[in-house]
C-alpha cells in the first residue's frame, strides 16, 4: 500500500514508475484501459468518462504528434498504479507514518490522567501550566521544550476533550 492514495502523474512517474522502468506513456496507456482509477478535482471518474476525455484531448492533433503523458491537474489512484504497472519491480520501502503502538496510547493517557489530577488537586491552572510541572519534574520525552508542551496538550486533548 502506498504512503499517497492519490497523486499527479508526475509523482507517480517519479516515485514509483520510474523505479519500475516504465514511461508517462504506460501510466497514460493504463489509465485510457481503464486499470487505473482518476480523479480531479477530488470527484473520481470512470474509465469511460477519463477515456472519452482523453480522447478529446487529442481531437486535433495528428497521430504522430501525440504526446502520451497524462495533465497535471488529473490524480491517479497510487494503489492501482502500484498493482497494475510496478507489481514487483518496486524496491521494499517504508510506506507512511507508522500506526500507533498500544505503548504510546498508554503512555499518553498516563500523561492525560496526570494532567488532570494536577486541575484537580488545584496545583496547576491550565493545561499548559500542568504541562510545565510535568515537564520539570522529567516525565514528558521529547526533544524542546515546545515538543514536551505540544505533546502533554495533544494527549490531554485526544483523552479528555468532547468538543
């Protein structure tokens, strides 16, 4: 699975189609067949509709004058490009921003529960006040001081924050 879900055609080119050898031409070729899904403007369309507009792209230009690459306001489906065109040719890479381990979850909502003691037993006034204290005293990680408040508050929020 891919980190974009939707992207230009010049990022699929240089992110995936050029690592598999393949040209603009194929991922044009591919998409006129139908095997790749399209959007634009963030409305998705069907094979029939991107293949009737292709064609009117190319109404008044002679054959052999024809450039195969796709425009740049067009988004192909990454997971359809990846299956269709690369299959195996693409080198294993890390794909997006990792899933969230049970670890960090309760890391967080200990943050959040001492958050919320310190409100409660009146020795801090804010959230970014007992943000501070629990950063003074060592229990936040990170790497500013800026991250360590960013951190407590985002966990302070997710946990016990009903908007």
């Amino acid at each position: 699975m891919s980190s974009y879900v939707w992207a230009t055609p010049r990022k699929a080119y240089e992110y995936y189609l050029e690592a598999a050898e393949r040209t603009p031409a194929d991922l044009w070729q591919a998409v006129h067949d139908g095997h790749i899904r399209v959007s634009i403007m963030d409305v998705e369309f069907s094979g029939d509709q991107i293949r009737a507009l292709l064609k009117l792209l190319h109404w008044n230009v002679p054959e052999g004058e024809r450039e195969f690459e796709l425009p740049i306001w067009m988004a192909v489906h990454m997971d359809d490009v990846e299956r269709t065109l690369c299959g195996a040719d693409l080198p294993e890479k890390r794909r997006g921003r990792p899933t969230k381990t049970r670890d960090q979850s309760n890391r967080d909502y200990r943050l959040a529960v001492e958050v919320s003691t310190l409100l409660g037993s009146g020795n801090a006034n804010s959230v970014a006040d007992a943000a501070r204290i629990l950063i003074e005293a060592g229990k936040v990680d990170g790497a500013s001081y800026e991250a360590k408040l960013k951190k407590v508050q985002r966990a302070c929020a997710e946990h016990f924050r009903h908007d």
